[in-house]
C-alpha cells in the first residue's frame, strides 16, 4: 500500500504567504513613493545577502546542519551547491521585504529626526 502525504507548508507556500504576498501590500501602500534609487539599493543588498549568505548557507546543508526533505521543496538542489531554490528565493525576497519595510518607516512622521537635524 503507498503511503500518501497530507500534511505540511511547502517552502514555495511558506515564501508565497509570509513574504510574497507582504511585499506585494507593501508595494500597494508605496505606491507612488517608491523611486528608481529604492530599486537601485534593494538590487544590491540583495546582491549582499546572495553573495554574503550562499556559502555559509551552502556548507551548513553540506555538513547536514540542516536538510531540506525533498517532500517540501520543488527539487533537486538548484543552481550550485546543496539548496533547494526555495533558499536563494528566500534570500531575495526577505532583502527586498526589508528594504521596503525601512522605506515604509520612513514615512512615519513620528520616526522623522526633529527639525534642523539630518
């Protein structure tokens, strides 16, 4: 008899609920207040986390630090190394989550510095 899987959040299902779909309200909310200098830096602190992240990363699934189980992953290690490309998509999404989350507080007035000072 096969055993069936029911049960679980894939890695793709946990990226589309807790990051896709908040970068997607936060890009709504900064409508208009979002410029090509936001894009710019996003580019390349996501550049920073990709270039500063995948080795570590990639040795720690190396030396089984942790595993991704093929059952909750969309395949085979992606790329290069031992990640599945829900991790490197991760690595993106969660930069580009952060850089619109500051550009948001910055919006905040009660986070504004006081008057006269920069």
């Amino acid at each position: 008899m096969k055993r069936r899987y029911n049960g679980g959040v894939t890695y793709a299902q946990f990226l589309l609920v807790f990051l896709l779909l908040p970068i997607v309200a936060l890009v709504v909310f900064l409508r208009g207040h979002l410029h090509r200098f936001h894009f710019v830096a996003a580019g390349l602190v996501c550049l920073l986390a990709f270039v500063y992240t995948t080795p570590w990363d990639n040795y720690a699934a190396y030396k089984r630090l942790w595993t991704f189980d093929p059952k909750f992953v969309l395949g085979p290690p992606f790329w290069f190394g031992y990640l599945p490309l829900e991790e490197y998509l991760f690595y993106f999404g969660e930069a580009i989550f952060v850089c619109l989350v500051l550009v948001a507080l910055a919006r905040v007035p009660a986070l504004a510095p006081p008057a006269g000072e920069k």
